[in-house]
C-alpha cells in the first residue's frame, strides 16, 4: 500500500495528525493496535489532563473542535438534566482532574465521526489491531514499514512521509532512528532535577485503568486475584504504607496522606477542576469520574461511573522499552494483576463510614470501555521512546523555579504551546514522584526533527524532550498539538518538495509554515500568564 502519509499509531497525536495533511490535500494510512482511535483519551481510557485556561486559549482550534464534539455528543443524545443543560462547559462525569470527564466510547465515536469524510472519500484508511515488526531503511530515508495483524499477517505499507504515533516509539528502533530513554545525565542535560549518570532504564509507571459503578445491596466481587498476596503485602519504601490502600504520598510534597474512598457521593455544589488550585485526587471517587447521576436526568443511571486511574494502581515494577517480548508481556500481565487487586481490596477490604469494610456492590462497566472485562483496552504510557532532537526541551526551559516570572522560553521556532506542571509518576528505579511547578511553555519545531533521518516524524510523546520535560509535554492537549504539527509539516514539504530540515532551516520557508498553521487555528504563543 502507498500514500503520501503513513501513520503508525492511533493515538491523539496520530489521529491530529492524519487530520491535518488529510485536510492539505494529502492521501493518509493510518494504523493502531487496538480497533479504536485516540490513544490514552479512548483505549487507554485517561479523561484529558489539561490546563486551567483550556477552556478560553492555549489549545488548537481543531482540539477544542475535539472537546466541543464530545459535549455536543452528550447534547444531542443523552437525556441531560437542568443542571447538565445549564452547564456552560460540560462536564458529563464531574471529575475533579478536569472540566471535561467523559466515557471513553464516547471520544472514540466522535473521533471515527472527524475523520468518517475523508474515510468516505477514500482518501483515508484506518488497519486497526496492526502494529509495526519491520522497517525498510536507504541511508536517511525510511522507505516501508511492516505492519502484523493479530493473525500474523503481514503488510508493507509505503510514504514519502512516515509519522510515528505509537504509544512507545516504536518505530525508533525499527527504522535505527536515534533516540534516548529514561533519564539523561545532569552533565548531559545541565538539568537541576537530573543524576548525575544516566538511567537509561528508569522511566515512569505505566497503569492499567478500569472503569467501575456501584450497585448497592449486589455482589459483584471478582475472585481473588493471583498476585493479591504480593500486591497487598507490597510496601514501597518512599510510599508510606502498602500500595494497595487508600494512602499515597502527594506528589507535590512526597508525605503520605489517605484518600477517601465513597462509592456515589461527592459534593452538592458545583465541581472545581482546576489543578493549578489542587491535584483534586483528595476524594477518589470523584476524581476521575466520567458519568456523575445529576447531570443526567432522574432515573438514567442507577450509578455514577469512575475510572479508575489513581497513584496505587501505578506499574514500577519494570519497563516496557528495552526488554524482551516475554518481560514484557510479564509487566503487562503484573500491571493488570496489581489493578485487579486494588478491585479486589476495594470489594473487601477497604474501610466505609460506617465502620464496615469492603463495597461488594462495585462493578467493572466492560460496556464504558469498549471491552468485556472493564479493563481498558490498552496500558496508560506515560513514558516514550524519544528522538535525538534538533533541539531537546530541558527543565530549565520552563521550570517555574528557574524561569519564574520570566515565563518559558520563547523559542523561534515555536509551533504550539501547552501547560502543565512537570509530573513524573513513581519510576522503574523504584524513586518516588519529581512534581515540579513549570511555566507555560512553547513548542519549538526543533523538538519534532530528528538530527538525521529526513522523512520519519515524531507525534506522540516520542518528541525531543527529556525523560523530565516529557513529565509535561505528555499531556492530551500538546500530543494533539504536536501530531498536528506533524501531519501539517509532512503536508507542507510535499506540496513545496523541502525536508522538514529545510522549513526550519529557511526563515522565509518557516514564516510561511508557521502562518499556515496559525490559519489552521494553531497558536504558537501565550499571553502573560503565570505557571503553578
């Protein structure tokens, strides 16, 4: 098969991305390994972490696209109460970790829904449940990649323009891309929060999310797990008390404190997402949920449905880059027992108000997930492969403590912007969280070349920043941001027959890129504004 564009990787910047060359003109492929789009907003199931200011600037026009469609979604078809009418901005679960907790099914409608005229026109093909085994390489130039299906299949799939959007870089290795992971030295990086030596093997906890309602007076309890003993009994040194329980260390002060834990209740009044103001995980029940009863009208939902993505279901125990398929597969298979056991202890074990333990009533909602066990169809990464960059985001780019009211660097080159504090989960080196308050910051096109293949692009979390910059570049609003750039760039250097080294390269060429993607609705700088 042969397009102009090929993306390997369904995620959010995957799916930004063929939205953008699809709409300059451009023939796309797109390719995922589950059978939805979207990434860690649908597979992985993680309602969007976002800034406080999302909902007035500091996203692209064709990610609030996203959003408005979500909450249209929930207008159009769902019976919403006076309350869920009235709401200004939407919040179909009332989540506390952002203004916009929703189903992840619901994302993954909408997004087939973006993309179905260019699917019509023939212009578009998705090969869902594909990932990528092979590449075919001359020089500096990535000429094929094999794709496998679940069946062993394989298909050669061609572009003058390869994106990758997988979840892990995947295809940084394949192609001999060079790329780094883990941490990077202080003498490398000159990075305040950086080791000395570099830790190529410490990367960040992944998770394995499910969605869950309460049904009370039934019993739902699953049986118990295989590595319950373990799990429960697991005890991480820097986190204060067992993993599986309701104590977690905050991040932002690394002391331990126990979360509450009530099926079904939250506050009367109106929800605050804002997590310049709290991290908002203080009650988990309302933390991430994406289907709250009183936005909807009496009588639709017998429950609230949350999603359960919470520090005490987070994986160090080993990474998923650099080992072997079967260690792997060992991390992946743990990841799902340590998530099966905090159901488990929830069912059984954990304290109620009452002076009770366990909520047998919790069920896992398949149906939310797209999938018939609860759980997400695919591991919450927050951690990538990343390329050599032409340019690397470090710390001191955009540290609140180092930058302070100077704001981010601005960079020449800046394509995009994106706010969140640098939030590094508990690591493979078993080290506790890195929370670090951070300024709003830019984009710089640099961060998206690599400093030698000519025609593969990066438009995940796979760009050039560090393993401690990635802690706020992975957000859902800059992925999509950068995917965009992405697909955008390809576009550009097939209609203007350059190489992406060339637009940067070329201030002339580059003004004219940059103001075609602040057409598109792409802001590339910030109003002054102060970080958190």
């Amino acid at each position: 098969m042969s397009v102009d564009v090929l993306v390997v990787g369904g995620g959010l910047g995957g799916v930004a991305a063929a939205l953008a060359a699809l709409r300059r003109g451009r023939t796309v492929l797109v390719t995922e390994e589950t059978d939805w789009l979207g990434g860690q907003l649908t597979a992985q199931a993680v309602p969007p972490d976002e800034h406080p200011w999302i909902e007035q600037f500091g996203c692209t026009a064709s990610y609030r696209a996203l959003r408005e469609a979500i909450r249209e979604h929930y207008r159009r078809w769902y019976p919403l109460s006076e309350r869920g009418r009235a709401a200004p901005h939407l919040n179909p679960g009332e989540g506390t970790v952002s203004p916009l907790c929703h189903e992840p099914r619901v994302a993954a409608a909408v997004i087939e829904a973006m993309l179905a005229p260019w699917t019509a026109a023939g212009r578009l093909r998705v090969l869902f449940r594909h990932r990528p085994v092979a590449a075919d390489v001359a020089g500096d130039r990535v000429r094929a990649v094999v794709v496998e299906d679940a069946d062993g299949n394989r298909i050669e799939l061609a572009a003058p323009y390869v994106i990758d959007a997988t979840e892990l870089g995947d295809l940084l290795p394949l192609t001999g891309t060079e790329h780094v992971t883990g941490f990077e030295s202080r003498e490398r990086t000159g990075e305040p929060h950086a080791p000395a030596e570099a830790q190529p093997d410490n990367m960040q906890a992944f998770s394995w999310c499910f969605a869950l309602d309460h049904r009370a007076g039934e019993d739902h309890t699953i049986d118990k797990p295989a590595e319950y003993h373990f799990w429960r009994s697991f005890s991480p040194e820097f986190w204060g008390g067992p993993l599986v329980s309701l104590t977690a260390p905050d991040p932002r002060t690394l002391q331990p404190y126990a979360r509450s834990f009530v099926p079904n209740a939250g506050p009367d009044g109106d929800i605050v997402a804002d997590q310049s103001r709290s991290a908002g995980d203080s009650e988990l029940w309302v933390f991430r949920r994406i289907v709250s009863r009183r936005m909807f009208t009496d009588g639709l939902a017998g429950s609230d449905v949350t999603l359960v993505n919470w520090p005490m279901i987070d994986y160090f125990l080993g990474p998923l880059i650099g080992v072997s398929e079967e260690e792997k597969a060992k991390h992946l298979a743990s990841s799902r027992q340590l998530s099966l056991s905090m159901l488990f202890w929830l069912q059984t074990e954990a304290p109620r108000p009452d002076g009770g333990t366990g909520w047998p009533g919790l069920r896992l909602r398949g149906d939310v997930m797209g999938t018939g066990d609860g759980f997400a169809k695919a591991p919450y990464i927050r951690e990538s492969r990343r390329i050599e960059a032409e340019y690397t985001v470090v710390e001191q780019d955009l540290s609140l403590e180092v930058r302070g009211e100077r704001g981010s660097v601005v960079y020449p080159d800046s394509v995009g912007v994106g706010a969140y504090r640098i939030d590094l989960h508990p690591s493979t080196g078993l080290e506790t969280y890195i929370d670090i308050g951070a300024t709003p910051y830019h984009l710089p096109l640099g961060a998206l070349l690599p400093v030698r293949v000519d025609n593969l692009l990066p438009a995940a979390k796979n760009i050039g920043t560090t393993h401690i910059t990635n802690g706020c570049y992975r957000m859902h609003p800059t992925e999509w941001n950068v995917g965009e750039v992405a697909g955008s760039l390809a576009a550009y250097c097939l209609e203007h027959r350059l190489s992406p080294r060339q637009v940067r390269a070329d201030p002339r060429r580059f003004q004219d890129f940059r103001a075609s993607l602040v057409r598109a609705g792409v802001e590339v700088g910030w109003p002054r504004i102060g970080g958190y």
